[in-house]
C-alpha cells in the first residue's frame, strides 16, 4: 500500500507564520504524538507529526509527498529526505495533483497497477489509530476491483465546518457510501450526525489502474514526465468533483477517536497546550487567548479576551479567534513577501530590506547546519557581503576554498560562483547584499 500526502496548499490561514513558501502545514508549532516516538521532542510542524505517526504505523516507507517546486527544500529539510517528492508544475487542484502523484507512483517508484494508493491531507490532528484504519481501508479496497475507500470519523457534534459521508443500510464494515453533504447549516448538521453520517475526513483511497481509467479521457498518459509536460490538460477541480460525487461503487471505514482539522488560527490554538511561544508577558485580566512571537523581541499582551496574536518578520496578527477564520479575505493588498525560508542546508532571516539615494540593500541573517552546504550559485545584480558570526565554514569561490572563521568577512561580486559549507558546526552568518535581488539567483552544477 502507498501513501500520498497532498500538502501543496497556499499559505494563507496561518499568515504571518505561513506564507506560500512556508505554508501552515511547515510550521513547527505542534507537540509530536508520544506513541509515535519521534525523536526530537521539541516543536514540530503538521508534516512531521503526521509523518511520525505514518512511521509508527508502518507506512512510512511508502509514502511520497505531492507538493510545489518551491516547498520541496523545506520538505527534504523537515523530513530528513525521507520521502520524495512529486513535483507539481503549477496548482490545479487536488485532482490533478492526485494523477500526478499516481502517475509518479506508477513510474518513478515502481508501483503495480493492482496496488492501492491512499490520499490524505497533511494537517489532521488525530492519533495512530487513524493510520491503522487507513490500513484497513486499504485492506478492503485491495480485494475489491473498481471501489473507493473513504475514512469517515465518527462525529462528536454536529459541526458545520465539515463535510459529511452519508452511509447506506446496515452499520456493518466497509460501509457502503450513499452520498455526500458539503458543509452544512447547524440544522442539517444535526439531522445527519443523528441519522449516522460522519465526518469526511479526506481520505480516499484506490487501485493505481483506476487513474489510467481517469486519465484517458484527458488524452494524458499515466507517466509522471509526459504528466508535468502535459499538466495543463488536466482540469481545475478537486477529486471529490472530478471522481467522488459520480462514482457509484465507494466504501468506507469508520474512525471514532480524535480528529481535527488544523486549518485556521482558532483550531489550531485549541491543541495548543501552552497559551503563548515566544517572548510573551501577560497581564492578568486576559481569557482564552494564545500569542506567538517569534521576533526576538518582547510582546505585552494586556485584557486581550479570545484572541490569537501572531507576530512574525512578516507581519503582525491580531484578531478574535472565530473571525482568524476569515483571514484570507483581509490579505488581498498585503504583499507576499517571506522573510523567513528553511531550506535543506539551512535558514534564511530577512532582517532588513531598504533602499537609499536609489541603493537597494538587503540583510540577512543566515544559519548552515553542520555538514551541509548551500547549493553553488551566482548573482547577476548584485554583490555581497558575508560576515561570519559564529562557527566555522570554507567558502567555495570561482573554484578556490576560502577559510571562514568567525569575525571574517569577504565581498563576493556579481556573476562569481561560489557555496558556502559548514565543518564541525553550525555556521551563523550575516548577509548584506547591495543592488537588485529580484530573480537575479542561478544555481549551478558546481563551483
């Protein structure tokens, strides 16, 4: 059985921590599930907890990632490159996502058409129980030939934030699936957690030579490198529209134990355990309200009542909890500029960025992990300026090796090769670079 975790949403709902380069599912502010025995027991992000789990469970091995171009470094990073990824060429949605993820599968990984392939989303918060019914979904939809598995979880209130699996007949497993319900009122919500509905958990599962069956009528073959040249082809629309509400042959398996979708401020503070991150003083008339400051500089929080602030080099959160879920609709004319990125070899901290007498500079504040290096590369605009804060490293310049030591400092110009490395420790830096950065990087071969 494999496993594909779509995780190649934008990132909004958690702004200013997420960004589309860092979207919420990369943020490591959850605490890893104990049964799943990871290693590092500080904070973790959704990726990582849900990938402990997976390992837990015994489906880590198998699972691949389906994501943008532009998170694939901070995936490798998270995951220790644990899983690879299938690259998407631009966002169409989840279907299209979900054929090219079998079609990677198919030719890339080594996949038979009779082996089943299970979707899910990245950020569920639930226990290992959920991956061990996965796996029986897997096991039912194994023996069957044209039927779709689900995982529905067992409701414990008739939210309107879900969508809803309505079963057919008798309470008897795999259940067969009737219908569906999109996120309805309170009303009808009620009516179908008392009729037996349960909460559509997306999950879905099938055998690999149902996506040729899919694909066919799209003219795009089940192989990963004619799907990304021939992506475009494929519509703009989600799995449950393309496939879910025609198909007449779908299963499902129940799940009754913890489960949450993460997707805003005001879900995800409810797991929170700790009600601030960060530099945080709080007066004593505040109620029901969590704060994140990841800064570096203090945050007084004073009579704030169900409130989530957030603040980030890329912006400052403060809203009531239940309107955070409507955050997207006040982000229009906020400019999508990250100033943190965590790449495979390290991080990146935009500290400063300013223009004088028609001068743009840029500094940065820069960190190698021990025994990585950044990929070589050259500026066309702009030169830089890097002083060595702390750590050891060698920097690779047009071919020749340049010690660095902390207190050193060396201009590299523009259109000169060069990588910096790490030995022996962690390498903090500070980066000043002087002239236009916008789109002006070439990663190279070697140096």
């Amino acid at each position: 059985m494999y496993i594909v975790l779509l995780s190649g949403g934008s990132g909004k709902r958690l702004w200013p921590l997420s960004n589309d380069l860092c979207s919420k599912q990369y943020i490591k502010l959850m605490n890893p599930d104990e049964a799943a025995e990871m290693e590092k027991k500080e904070k973790c992000s959704m990726l990582q907890r849900v990938f402990g789990q997976l390992k837990a469970a015994g489906l880590s091995e198998n699972t691949i990632v389906c994501a943008s171009d532009a998170q694939v470094e901070l995936i490798e990073s998270q995951l220790d490159g644990a899983a690879e990824v299938a690259v998407e060429p631009m966002r169409r949605d989840t279907f299209p996502a979900v054929m090219l993820s079998c079609a990677y599968l198919l030719s890339r990984k080594g996949a038979g058409t009779d082996d089943v392939v299970a979707f899910l989303p990245v950020d569920p918060y639930t226990t290992i129980e959920f991956f061990n019914r996965i796996k029986r979904l897997g096991a039912y939809v194994k023996e069957r030939e044209g039927v779709i598995g689900l995982l529905g979880g067992v409701p414990t209130y008739p939210s309107t934030k879900y969508g809803y699996i309505i079963p057919e007949g008798e309470d008897k497993e795999p259940l067969a699936v009737k219908g569906f319900r999109e996120k309805p009122d309170e009303a009808t919500a009620e009516e179908l957690v008392s009729s037996g509905a349960l909460w559509n958990c997306g999950v879905f599962c099938f055998k690999l030579k149902m996506a040729e069956q899919w694909l066919q009528k799209y003219g795009v073959p089940a192989d990963y490198d004619a799907m990304v040249t021939g992506y475009e082809k494929l519509p703009k629309k989600s799995f449950d529209y393309e496939v879910l509400e025609h198909w007449k042959d779908i299963i499902a398996v129940k799940y009754d134990d913890i489960w949450k979708d993460l997707g805003t401020w005001n879900t995800l503070t409810e797991e929170m355990p700790e009600k601030s991150i960060g530099d945080v003083t709080w007066d004593g008339t505040c109620e029901n309200s969590h704060a994140i400051n990841v800064l570096g500089i203090p945050m007084v929080v004073m009579g704030a009542k169900n409130m989530v602030i957030a603040a980030s080099h890329d912006g400052i959160l403060v809203a009531d909890k239940h309107q955070s879920s409507y955050i997207k609709d006040c982000l229009t004319n906020v400019p999508d500029e990250s100033r943190f990125e965590e790449r495979r070899w390290g991080t990146i901290k935009t500290i400063d960025a300013n223009e004088d007498d028609g001068t743009k500079s840029v500094t940065k504040r820069v960190k190698v992990i021990a025994g990585k290096a950044m990929p070589c590369h050259m500026h066309k605009s702009h030169t830089e300026t890097v002083t060595v804060i702390s750590g050891m490293g060698k920097l690779i310049l047009e071919g020749t090796e340049v010690d660095l030591l902390a207190g050193s400092t060396v201009s590299i110009a523009a259109g000169k090769k060069h990588a910096i490395r790490a030995v022996g420790s962690d390498l903090r830096l500070i980066e000043v670079s002087l002239g236009s950065t916008d789109d002006d990087e070439i990663v190279l071969e070697d140096c």
